[in-house]
C-alpha cells in the first residue's frame, strides 16, 4: 500500500512536470490513471483542469476545477484557477465572486487581485480595475501581467505619462516580458512614434513568436508607415495562429477596406460569427459597400452598428455620408449631428461654457454660432450665416481668427469675433446666449437638396485689394488672355495625398494658349515649378506678398481677380466658390480624399453654384478628368 501510494506521488509529479513543460496531452493521460486511485485527488482535479483550460476544452476544465473546489473550497489557488476558468467562457461574476472569495481568504494573495482587476475590466467597472491592480502591485510590484493591465487602463483614460512610467518600471524587472512590451509598443503609437513601435513588437516576438496579438499589434505598427504588404503578412500571421483573434480580423479588415472591399467583407464576416454584436464590424461592414458605391446595403450595416450602441459616432458619420449621397438630407444633418452629442477631451470652448442650442428653441433668440474642423471646411458652413441672420434675433459669429476680417466684411448684421478671443466670448456669457456648431444650421435651413439658396457667392473680399492685385496680374498678362488660378495640392495628414497632383499632371492644362495662370498653391512650390519648362514657368504667376495660409483676406482678393480657379479638394476650392468665381473641381472617387459634402453622381455643388465637379474616374487615376478639364477650358469664353 505504501509503495502504491510512493508510486501515485511519483506519477503525480511527472504529470505536473510535464504540465509545466508545456505537455498536457501527457499530463492528462497520468492524472486520468490517478483519478480513480483518490489519492490527493483535488490536485489531480486541478491539473486536468488547467490542462483542458490550456487546450480551450473549457467544459471539461469547468467540470475538473468544480470538483477540485467541491473537495477543497478554502483553497486560494483552486478558487483562482476556478475564477480564471469561469472568465474565459465569460460567466463574469460568478468569476468576480471566486477570486473575491480568494482575497477574503488571504487578502495578500496577489494574483488574486490582478485577475479581480480583469474581471472587473471585462465588467466595464474601470475604476474597480484600477484598483484592483493597484492593491496587486502594493503587495507585489513585480507582476508583470498587474503592471502591463494597470498601464492599459490608464492608457484607456489617456494618462499616456503615468502609463508610461508604469511601464518602465516594468520593465526595469522584466526588460522582454512580452505584455509589457506590447503595451510599451502601443503607445508609441498613440505618439505616432510608428517606426519605435514596430522595433519593440519585434523585440517582443523574438521571445514569443506565436502571440497572435503580438503579431496583430506589429502588423498595426507597420500600417500605420503604410508598409501594407508586410501589415497584411503580420495579420495574416495573427489569424494563422488565432483564428478567433477579432483584432487581427478588425485590422487585416481595415488594411483592405478601401482597395479591395470584397476581401475585406471576408475578414469582417469571420468576426461578425464570432461577435454577432460587434458595432465596429457592422460598421466597417458597411462601409465596404459604400466604398462600392453602394449606400443602400451600406445603410443597413451603418444602422445594425447604431443599434448596437445608438451614440456610436463613426457609424453615424458613415450613415450621413451614405444618405447625403441618396439627398435624404434631413436624417442625414441628424445622424451627423451625433458628433456634437456628448462631451470629448477635445470639446470646443464654446460647448463647455454657453447652454446648447435646439431645434426645439424659439427661433428669435440671441445665438452663438461657431466653425469648426479646417478652414475649408468653416468656409462651407460660413454659407449658411446668411440664413441664420434671417432666422435669429442676434448672431455672434465665432470663426478662426484667418477668417474674422472676410466675415466682418461679408456678414454686417452679426457681430464676429476670433475663436481664440476668450475675454470678448466671457463678455456675452452675461447676455444669455446660446450657442451651436455652424453645421447645425444644416438641419434647419438645408433639409433637402432644393432649400439651398441660389446664392453665386456669401463671402466679400476687400474691393481695393482686389482691384490692385488684377492691376499688377494683368501687366504680366495680355488683355485677351484668360487669369485662371491652379491649386494642386492638399497638406492634410491624412488622406492629402489621395486628394493632392504634381503640377506637372496638369501639362494637358498648361498647355493651352491664351491663359495665364496665378499659383494659389500654399507653402513653398518651388520645387514644383522648377519642373516646368522656362516657357511655362514664366506663364504662371506666383504673387510673394499673398501668403494663402496667414492672410485669407488677402487671399480672398487674390481669388476674386481671376476668371477661373483650377483645383483639388482643399481651402482654394471652397474659397473661390463661396467668392462666386467659376470652380472647376477634381474630387477623388468615393474612398480616400473623398468628402462627404462633395456628394456624389452631380457635376455641380448645391453649395457653390458657380463650382463644376470633375470625379475621378478609377481610385488614382486623374489624367481623364484633367484632360475633360482642359477640353471644357478650349470651350470657355
């Protein structure tokens, strides 16, 4: 009997050494020869449970681990894995109950509190979590997976200094912990220190080469430099290893939304069957068919998302953009309004400090309405100024500081002040205002396509400004010639490029007879022109005293010389339309660069009468539409 018994303890201690190394198959076949022997069975119980646990057979697991804490309940390391267990299949509380019993039983059992902290993180009970960490680490602050979830949580808070700093700490300890290192890595790249994060998930995948979200999270660190090729490689690694990975599907999804919508709707449909709930799935989903040119069962997906969380911002957006197209403004002007719903870290001055404005108001009130996002973007909702004043008693109009002088001059009846201009704003916090974002306006004077006002132009330029500049053009220029403007390029992070030209793409143009053209491209161009023949280069006029940037009033006049403007997507298109001065206008086709107020399957925009709209034909290819542009020029007179 006792040679048995020395026998079983021996077996029991190949079982668990062969656990360790990583060999369950082993480890199960030796505990399922002890089981019946009973001797120390809520061990043997305990290592079958972890085993299973290990090869994600979680039923048998929770079967094991029951009975192993059924035979022993006080035992804080039976309780913990039970707990660990529980999560994964995510019975969340009765797993919050097991590791709190844990603490209860021993209050310095850390291990207890760090996974008390995941579950109160899968809960959604973030502080708890917090704390939860933070108890963990006061008993020891060595725990590498305490430290790496604590620096996640502030990170989730945007405290990406105390994140850091936890982190380093961390890895004073564990210098390759692959948890913290992948953390370490991800906000590198929420300090878009791109190339920083890609060399520490390197580092990290040394050690461990089969983490799937290490590799997931490399691949989104190559993205980000735009190496797709290698990106798409590292996700599609992730899903080799996990293929229930939702990340890496999220992200190898994203990385081909754009050029190739029906891989990428593959990927989606995966993780959808995994998480029938999940908003950024049904959205991205969505999205695949707008790119397609396809708004209705774009609409469908964008609305799936809205159901499952009604403030979700992105699928709102994308839902405006897709009905915009279909000129169902009024749901449209709703679903974007949904970005000003509910307080950011980046809220607008004027939110925090004045009482919002609804439609639901009396429409004789005194208003604050301000402009927002880039200057091209103010200019189009300066558009709708004119119809507030007809509306409201008293208009404050707030713009960016450029733009004060052209609205002063443009908009007599409001009183218009710089955004940055905190002293004057304080003084109308006395006089009861109310305030909203200019794109509000939309939903009370834009509802449909045929309530946007036939108006050639809104904004005024200085007259005399405008006169000596078309004075100084024209003595570079023969009478009979025609003065057009060319802009070319788009400086926005983004997608400038998808929106942006070389000027030389515009030779079918700058070629033709009888022009002289004026350079309205801001920053520096001459780079640029100097790829131009002497020829042409002393054809297009390039005025140093007008700096597009800074000075937007004398920008204005500088535009309002000309017969014609030529241009991308950016600042000059917008200014020249809401001038009056015939816009000719190259739009990217539905995906990178494209904008939302640009509409799509029109040659003209509600917004700026006098514009014509010239669409890419194919993603990249903008020879056709310069070439349809230089034969509509030959034909203007």
């Amino acid at each position: 009997m006792v040679n048995e018994k020395n026998n079983n303890m021996i077996l029991l201690q190949k079982a668990a050494a062969s656990f360790h190394k990583g060999d369950v198959r082993t480890c199960i076949n030796i505990c399922t020869q002890l089981l019946p022997t009973n001797i120390t069975g809520h061990t043997v119980q305990h290592l079958l449970a972890l085993s299973h646990r290990t090869l994600k057979e979680l039923e048998k697991a929770e079967y094991y681990i029951s009975q192993a804490y059924k035979n022993n309940p006080n035992n804080i390391t039976i309780a913990n894995s039970y707990g660990l267990i529980l999560m994964d299949q995510k019975k969340l509380s009765e797993a919050q109950k097991l590791f709190s019993k844990a603490i209860r039983i021993d209050k310095s059992y850390a291990a207890a509190h760090t996974n008390l902290g995941h579950t109160y993180n899968q809960l959604g009970f973030k502080i708890k979590a917090k704390k939860s960490y933070t108890r963990a680490l006061a008993l020891n602050p060595k725990l590498p997976d305490a430290i790496t979830h604590l620096a996640l949580n502030l990170r989730s808070e945007g405290l990406f200094k105390q994140a850091k700093l936890k982190l380093l700490k961390g890895l004073m300890h564990f210098p390759n912990e692959p948890g913290i290192l992948m953390v370490s890595g991800l906000l590198e790249i929420d300090d878009k220190n791109f190339k920083e994060a890609e060399r520490i998930f390197k580092t990290a995948l040394t050690t461990q080469p089969k983490n799937a979200l290490l590799w997931c999270n490399f691949g989104l660190a190559l993205q980000k430099q735009n190496k797709a090729e290698l990106a798409f490689e590292a996700y599609q690694t992730a899903i080799n290893l996990d293929q229930t990975l939702q990340e890496a599907l999220l992200n190898i999804a994203d990385l081909l939304k754009y050029d190739k919508p029906i891989e990428s709707r593959k990927y989606i449909e995966r993780l959808i069957e995994l998480d029938l709930h999940n908003k950024i799935a049904h959205d991205m989903l969505g999205f695949t068919y707008f790119i397609e040119g396809k708004p209705q069962p774009a609409l469908v997906h964008f609305r799936t998302a809205l159901k499952l969380d009604p403030h979700y911002e992105q699928a709102a957006f994308h839902a405006a953009a897709a009905l915009f197209i279909q000129g169902e403004l009024a749901e449209a002007w709703e679903k974007y309004e949904l970005k000003y719903a509910k307080p950011t870290s980046d809220q607008n001055y004027m939110e925090k400090s004045f009482v919002a404005f609804n439609t639901g108001d009396i429409i004789t009130e005194k208003i604050i309405i301000w402009t927002d996002q880039g200057v091209g973007d103010e200019i189009l909702q300066l558009g709708m100024v004119p119809d507030a004043l007809q509306i409201f008693k008293k208009v404050v109009l707030i713009t960016s500081s450029r733009l004060v002088p052209l609205a002063k001059r443009s908009f007599t009846d409001a009183i218009c002040l710089s955004n940055g201009d905190k002293d004057s704003h304080l003084q109308l916090k006395k006089k009861e205002y109310k305030q909203m974002p200019a794109i509000k306006l939309g939903r009370i004077c834009r509802t449909s396509l045929d309530k946007f006002p036939q108006r050639v132009s809104y904004l005024q330029s200085d007259s005399l400004e405008q006169k000596k500049l078309y004075n100084k053009y024209r003595k570079r220029s023969s009478k009979r010639n025609l003065l057009i403007g060319l802009s070319w390029r788009s400086l926005n992070a983004e997608f400038g490029t998808s929106k942006s030209l070389c000027l030389t793409d515009l030779m079918p143009i700058l070629k033709l007879p009888h022009i002289t053209f004026v350079n309205l491209q801001y920053g520096d161009t001459k780079a640029d022109l100097a790829l131009l023949s002497e020829g042409l280069q002393n054809r297009i006029i390039t005025d140093p005293t007008v700096d597009q940037l800074t000075d937007m009033d004398k920008f204005a006049s500088q535009v309002s010389t000309l017969d014609m403007v030529v241009t991308i997507s950016n600042t000059a298109a917008h200014l020249a339309g809401s001038l009056g001065i015939k816009t000719l206008i190259m739009v990217p086709k539905i995906g990178r660069g494209w904008l939302w107020y640009w509409f799509n399957n029109r040659n003209d925009s509600p917004w700026y009468p006098k514009m014509e709209i010239y669409r890419q034909p194919l993603t990249g290819s903008w020879a056709p539409t310069i070439n349809r542009i230089a034969e509509d020029i030959k034909s203007y007179k």
